[in-house]
C-alpha cells in the first residue's frame, strides 16, 4: 500500500485517535456514546478549522464526516467520555455539573504535531445530564459556531467549532426548536471547574493528578521547576486576566462568566448569550438571565479575578495559601498592562506615555454618555481624519475638546497619520457578529434550511479587518428589531 504520511483521513478515520484524558482514572469522566440522530444534514463547516485537523473539503463534506459530525459514527480509536467537572454558577456553588451535553471523542495530532481535542456539543444524554436532555438547538449552535471562528479572526484566544450536523428531531426550549451538534476543537477542555470537583470532594490524589495531566500537556515549561504548581497557576491567572483584556477591548461580552465555563488554557469557552458593545454601555448586561447584572460587561474583569481566587482555593492542597495569594496578586497587574497596550493600539499610539489611561477613560465616559456604537466609532477614528468619528457624537464640543487632546498626543510621539490609520484598521474590526446578523442567519436555517446566511457571514468574520465593499451593511449599527433579540441562557 502507498504510504500517505500527510493523509489527514488516515488520521481522523483510520485509528488516529488518541485520548489522553480517557488514561486519567475513572472518576475523571463516564465512557458514554453519543446518541445518533436521525436524517442529519451538514448546516456548515468551517474550512479553517478543518485544516487544523488537516481535513479537505472532500472529506468535510463526505457522509461519514457528516455522520461523525452528528454522533451516529464513532471513529475508530476514539474514547467517548464526558468530562466531570463542578463550578460556580452566579456566585454559588455546584458540587457537580459535568458534561452534560458534550462528549469528548478524542484527541487528533496534526500534520504540525498539534494536538487537537475534539468534543461534539449537543450529543445526547450523558451520566451528568441531570434533568436535561444532552441535546443543542440549532440557533444556539449557530452562534457559538460564528463567534468562536470570529473570536479566532479577531485574534483573542477561543475553542474553535469546526462544523455543525442539524436534524428535524424536536428539541424543547421555551418553544419546540430542531436538534445540532457542534463539534468543537481545543487544546484541551478542562475548565476551572474540573479542579474544583475534586478539592470539593477532598480528593487530593486526583486534583493533584489532573494537575500533573495539564501541566505535562499544556504548560511542560513549569515542569520540573520546584513550584511547578504555583508557576502553573501564575500562568494560567495571567492568560486569563489577559484574555479578559482582550474582551474588554473589543467589547465583548461574555454572559455566563460560571467558573465551569473558564478554560484551564485561557481560551473564551461555551457560547451562550454572549454579545458584542453596540452602543457604549458600561453596565450593560447580554445576558437575560442574568438578573443582577453580575456577568455585566464592567464588571468581567473582577468576576475573572473571583474565578481566579476560586481555582486558586481548588489548588490549596497543592500550593499553600500565602503563594496561592501571591499568584492571584497577579492578575490586576496583568490585566491593566494588556488593557492599556490594546486600547493604545486602538488608538493608533506607538508609544506608551502619562496620561493615556486618562485619554482612553474620557473617550469611554463620551462613547457611554452618547450611546456611540462601539465598533462603528473606533472603526471610523481609524479613517483619513476625526470627522467621520465626530459625526457619531451628538455632543461635538465635548469631542472636539477630547479630539484637541488627542492630536496633541499624536504630536508628542510625531504620529504620521497614514502609517497609524492602517495600524488603527488592522486592530479595530469592521465586522463583529452582532446579535441581529447572527439573527437572521439563524431564522433563514430554522425557517427554510438555508443555511447560506452561516457560511456569509462565517466568510466575512473570518476578515473582519478587511474592508469588504458588498457588505457595508453588516457594519451598521443594530436595527430597531434587534431591541427584541433576548438571549439567555436557554440554549
Ligand atoms: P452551560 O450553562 O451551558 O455552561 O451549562 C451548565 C451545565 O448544564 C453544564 O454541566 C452543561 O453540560 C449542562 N447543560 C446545559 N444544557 C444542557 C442540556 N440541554 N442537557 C444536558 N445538560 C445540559
Ligand atoms: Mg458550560
């Protein structure tokens, strides 16, 4: 037979998998298959993704990608299990959660020698469903789908979602809506929550052994260090204080900030209702569910600390207290430098110098008391002059005072303005997935089965720094029926 080394099919399909979570004892997990679905169709698939696991569009579109895809093909090699984990949900604790929806089927090592773990969201019951029914709706699996790719392009650290199975089979929300699989990829999936299970339960073997699993695969350069564990935890508060800058940067909004949903890697993590900052709104919250606000864009960055200080109380029988401290100490630190390196970059600043972190704030406190478009307004400070920004001000004065200080600034650092507005286009996107573009991608897949709208706008935020003519209008602002887009945590 011919050899064919960088044949990715082999791989995904002739006993490629591998699963180093399932060589974990058995209280890590449940060994569980996914449940098949009837008539499944392929909703979209994301090319991008797929060259991760070095698949090609002939194999992304072949029957047993689909079928694998939907759960009704394990292939062969794969380990199916569901993650245990617990975490805190709005402040309180849940002894146990785990994957109740989510089956892990296995890790693929690329033709790069990456390592990839491939999880279907959606796949049925599992041991931790609880009173759920393991499934996925399609308009949830469609946003997390587009704005995990979207995450990506915009450069902050996200799982990924390599394509979406669909079927007729009823699912029951607040209304009857149709079954999807996701299938997601990341490093690894182990969540904050993962540790905390088992230092809630007091066993120290197995917190210590997960430790040693991630840190082995995911963080080897504190191997072998005398304070592995510390060093690991210091890392992983820095990835997500830095994360969380990004967010705030960017203006997204998470939603469901539980300490279950926070990945061990620093990567954005479960796609609920999340949103994007349309108009400019400290306080805002994107979450329907959230009733006190407590997931509200402000407030992220202390609620990634508070996550932090629980991970950290997990690892206490690992790391004493008094370090364990130490490392959270961190976090502000990180944060702040990451937060004003960004914001800098959004505003064209080369050179860090007193009195910018004043300059952002005011600029925030103009975009809040106007409502400015978030997006639309960093997007239009980085064109030829200020005048398409100080057209989204309704108070101009209050803008030409702080658009004085800003020139002056620029002067202080001899800014040339044609190198700074292409610096400015290539750190503030056009295009992010608002709700109501994600809206009417979904409507068209539930009403028609169209699913043109998923891969159009997958097309256009994969190059959401671009300038792309035929699709001004996805850079406007929301229209008036997007006030009653609520997204919550049915999903
Ligand atoms: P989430 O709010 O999506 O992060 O989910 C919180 C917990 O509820 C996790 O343990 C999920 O696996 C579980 N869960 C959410 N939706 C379902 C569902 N439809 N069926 C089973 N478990 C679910
Ligand atoms: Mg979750």
């Amino acid at each position: 037979m011919p050899a064919t080394p960088q044949n990715s099919n082999m791989r995904l399909f002739d006993n490629g998998f591998d699963n180093r979570f399932a060589r974990l004892p058995p209280a890590f997990y449940r060994r569980i298959d996914p449940t098949p679905l009837a008539a499944p169709y392929l909703v979209s698939v994301s090319n991008d993704a797929a060259a991760l696991l070095d698949l090609d569009a002939a194999e992304t579109h072949s029957e047993r990608f689909l079928n694998m895809l939907a759960g009704n093909l394990v292939p062969p090699g794969a380990e199916p299990l569901a993650m245990l984990y617990a975490g805190h949900q709005f402040g309180t604790f849940v002894p146990q959660l785990g994957d109740g929806r989510a089956i892990l089927l296995g890790e693929i090592v690329n033709a790069k020698r990456e390592r990839w773990t491939l999880q279907l969201k959606g796949a049925g019951e599992t041991p931790f469903s609880r009173t759920a029914d393991g499934r996925a709706v399609l308009r949830s699996t469609i946003r997390e789908y587009l704005c995990s790719e979207a995450m990506h392009a915009l450069g902050i650290p996200t799982t990924r979602a390599l394509g979406i199975a669909g079927a007729d089979e009823p699912v029951y929300r607040e209304t009857p809506e149709t079954a999807a699989v996701l299938l997601r990829l990341a490093p690894s999936h182990v969540r904050f929550g993962s540790f905390e299970v088992f230092y809630a339960r007091q066993q120290h073997e197995n917190l210590k052994l997960l430790a040693d699993h991630v840190i082995e695969e995911h963080f080897p350069q504190c191997l072998g260090t005398p304070d592995a564990y510390e060093q690991f935890l210091i890392e992983v508060v820095e990835r997500t204080a830095r994360l969380i800058a990004q967010w705030q940067a960017v203006g997204f909004c998470h939603g469901v900030m539980n300490t279950d949903n926070m990945s061990i890697l620093g990567l954005t993590l479960d796609y609920g209702p999340f949103g994007f900052m349309e108009a400019f709104n400290p306080g805002h919250i994107c979450n329907h569910s959230d009733d006190q606000g407590r997931y509200a864009y402000e407030n992220q960055p202390y609620i990634g600390l508070w996550n932090c200080s629980r991970l950290a109380q997990a690892l206490t029988p690992l790391i004493d207290a008094e370090k364990c401290n130490a490392a959270l100490a961190r976090y502000e630190g990180a944060f702040l430098e990451k937060h004003a390196a960004l914001m800098r970059a959004k505003l064209g600043l080369a050179q860090a110098m007193e009195g910018d972190d004043t300059l952002v704030s005011d600029l925030l406190g103009l975009l809040a008391e106007h409502g400015t478009d978030y997006t639309i307004f960093f997007r239009a400070l980085s064109r030829d002059s200020t005048d398409a920004a100080r057209d989204l001000m309704a108070n101009r004065s209050a803008f030409d005072a702080w658009a004085t200080r800003y020139a002056s600034r620029l002067a202080a650092e001899s800014s040339n303005d044609t190198d700074r507005h292409a610096r400015m286009k290539a750190v503030n996107p056009k295009y992010v997935l608002r709700n109501h573009l994600a809206q009417v991608a979904i409507e068209k897949a539930e009403q028609h089965k169209d699913f043109s709208e998923i891969d159009r706008l997958l097309a256009l935020l994969q190059h959401p720094f671009d300038e792309q003519p035929d699709f001004e209008t996805y850079a406007a602002p929301p229209p008036d029926w997007a006030k009653d887009i609520a997204v919550s945590c049915s999903s």
